[in-house]
C-alpha cells in the first residue's frame, strides 16, 4: 500500500518526503489520509469501550459500549481529525503567509495531514496502555513539533527562526493571554459594570420617563460581585465571592451613600478558596422604583498575611425591585 510507505518515509526522512510531496499535493488525498486514519484510530477506540462494557459482566452495557463506540468512535474521530485540522491549518497558513510563506495551503494541508495520520493511529493503538501512554503521549508531543517544523519550513521555505514563532512563540503569546484573561475575568477585572456607570438618574429618587438602568456591581479588588438586590422593603443583599485564591476572614460590611442603610451583618465570615459570603443589611428609605449608588466598605483577614485590610473600592448600584 503506497499511503504505508508514504507515512513511513515522512517518520524517518520527512525533509526530504515534504520537499517531494509538495509537488504532489492534494486535498482529496490529505483528507483520505486524515479520514483513514480517523476510522482506524476510532475503531480502536470503540474496541476499548466495548472491553470495558464486556468487564461489567451486564450484557446490555456490553451492547450500549460496543454500539457507542465502534459506530460512533469513528465518526467522531474522522469528523474531529479532518474538521480539527482545517482549523489548525487555517490559522498556521495566515501565520506563515504574514511571515513570507510561499506555499499553498494545499501543500500545507497535504504535508499535514501526512504526518498526522500515522501519528493518530499509534496513539490509538497505545496511549491507553497504562504508563505507556503517558510517556508517550509526551514523546509524539515532541515529535509532531518536529514534524510540523520540516513540514512548514519546506512547503513555505522559510527561515528557521520564522517557522519557530509560528510554531513556538506566537502559541505561548496565545495561551498567555488566555491564562490573562481568565485570571482577570476571575478576579472581576473585566466586569462591565466595574467601569460603566450605567446611565444618568437621580439617587434616592424615581427614574425619569423612559430611562432604564441595569443593577450593577463591581470595583473590589479581593472579591468577585455573585449578585446584589434591594427589595421592596428597602432590604439590601450582597453577594460576593473570594477572589484572593485563599481563606479570607470577615470582620465587617457596610454601605455608604445617599439613603443607603446602616448596620449591615455578614453571613458565614469565613471564606474559603472559591467561596463566597452574603452581606445583609436593614431596610434603607428607598421605595419601588428608586435608585440607589451606594459604595461598600468590606474589612477582612488575610489568612494568609495575618493582616486586617479593607477592601474599600466596591459599588452596588440600580433599581430598587
């Protein structure tokens, strides 16, 4: 079979095989491959599930495991392997062609899917076995960067350096501003309402006709705003989560403002990692249909510093209910 010794050639000479290949190239073939190996990777996967619905010892599991997975292990993994490489390749073509790439993407798809193919089916047939697939897991890790390498620099010739920010540093610029944003999402950072002011109104009174204000909460700086309501009864609830990654210790709330109310009280003090507490406050002078811009003054501490500190940048704001 000609597609074995083409994916054998590319593991032990791929220089020299993506160099002869890209005079070649094809999309009808860098699909097959990818759909080969897709069917084959998974067939191994429903035989694996149909194993462990056998062990069960229950003949309706065994039933439910083999049809899950020797009918729809393989369709998803052709689907995945072919739509997931488009993807992939689309943004590794702009990437290179920013860069100076001569190649199609044609040339480029082919040389991936070539390397690819095999690779997918030898994880298959062994990344489960215990301990194994961990190890090498990690070796074809490596040795698919390799490959991608040899792959780009050939089919779009270009420098080394070139082919390693592709390859290495614009991912890690990519993955470091994921991991960014999720820490400032996280943290609050990136909570609209901690920088919009939501509309014009007057405080402690009713809304001129037609206007419309959103409840918002937000600007702390150790918590995350959950939510935050003021009822009917002038009844004030905060809800705010721990942002610190680390127990925190209540000592005290309170809310400040133009009829905002006095006295309020903290229910379950202690915050853990991921936790989050409820400030309750008595009725303030707002009836339905007010509004209220109120600050919150929250005092805590630091489990671990030991240190009192005040977290005094937070806001509630809205429509009383």
């Amino acid at each position: 079979m000609e597609f074995l010794n083409k994916w054998l050639a590319v593991l032990q000479k791929p220089k020299e095989t993506f160099a002869l290949e890209k005079q070649t190239a094809s999309m009808g073939t860098a699909l097959g491959y990818l759909a080969l190996s897709g069917l084959v990777s998974g067939l191994f996967f429903g035989l694996s599930l149909s194993l462990l619905g056998m062990i069960t010892g229950n003949a309706g599991m065994f039933a439910a495991f083999a049809a899950m997975g020797l009918i729809g292990g393989p369709i998803a993994m052709i689907l995945f392997s072919i739509i997931g490489g488009l993807i992939s390749n689309i943004v590794y073509f702009v990437l290179a062609k920013i860069l100076g790439g001569k190649g199609t993407f044609t040339q480029q798809f082919h040389s991936y899917a070539l390397f690819t193919s095999p690779i997918l089916i030898i994880i298959s047939l062994f990344g489960m076995i215990p301990l194994v697939g961990g190890l090498l897991g990690f070796l074809i890790s490596i040795l698919s960067l390799i490959l991608f390498y040899y792959s780009l620099k050939e089919v779009h010739e270009l420098d080394t350096w070139k082919v390693i920010v592709i390859l290495v540093v614009i991912p890690i610029l990519i993955l470091g501003l994921v991991i960014g944003a999720a820490v400032f999402w996280y943290t609050g950072v990136f909570n609209p309402a901690k920088f919009n002011g939501g509309g014009s109104g007057t405080v402690g009174g009713n809304y001129p006709s037609g206007f419309t204000r959103l409840n918002q909460c937000g600007g702390f700086g150790s918590f995350t705003c959950i939510d935050q309501a003021v009822s009917q009864s002038g009844f004030v609830q905060i809800v705010l989560g721990n942002a610190l990654g680390r127990s925190i210790t209540i000592n005290s709330a309170s809310i400040s403002g133009l009829d905002a109310p006095k006295g309020c009280s903290v229910a379950n003090s202690v915050i853990a990692p991921n936790g989050k507490i409820t400030i309750n406050c008595p009725s303030s002078n707002l009836v339905s249909g007010d509004i209220y811009d109120w600050t919150v003054t929250v005092n805590y501490v630091d489990s671990q510093s030991g240190l009192t500190k005040t977290d005094a940048g937070g806001f509630i704001r809205g429509k009383v209910s």
